[in-house]
C-alpha cells in the first residue's frame, strides 16, 4: 500500500515542533475553536442544502454527517429518530 502524504515530512516537523511549543492548554483551546468553525461551517452546508430546520431535524443532519457512517443502518436509523423527536425545553 503506497503511503501518500499531504505535507512534506520536514514540513509536518516544524509543524509538530511549533505545536510542542505552545501549552497543553493553548493546543486545547485551538481544538475547541476548530470544532466549533467546523460545526459553524457543518450547519450553513446543512441549511444550505436543506433549508430551514428544527432544531431537531438540524442535530439529525449535523448526527448523520458526523457520525452516520459509524454504525450499522439500524443502529443509525434508531438513533436519528430519535434526534428528530428531541424538543428543546422551553425558556422562560
């Protein structure tokens, strides 16, 4: 099987080596900003390409494009309904 590589390996040491630099806790807060940019970028192609959604519908959508090819059929069919049945609580 052929390896095939993005990133230069000498680039991907530097890579590594700024990264070691900063703190456990600067690498920490850059995952949870990724995270939350990829989620932000998941739901507008979501919107984009459904439309307006519930709330419900719309963490089906974000399940399915994150997860839906980890589990069998069945167990992702269970699992979106009942994502498609969550009603938020409401705020008073």
């Amino acid at each position: 099987m052929t390896n095939r590589l993005d990133t230069l390996p000498s680039a991907a040491e530097v890579h590594h080596r700024l990264m070691m630099q900063r703190s456990d806790t600067e690498r920490f807060l850059m995952g949870c900003e990724m995270f939350s940019t990829s989620r932000t970028l998941m739901c507008a192609g979501i919107r984009d390409e459904r439309g307006t959604l519930t709330p419900a519908q719309l963490k089906a959508e974000i399940f399915l494009r994150t997860y839906g090819r980890d589990f069998d059929s069945l167990t992702t069919a269970r699992i979106v309904s009942r994502l498609r049945q969550f009603h938020a609580p409401e705020r008073g």
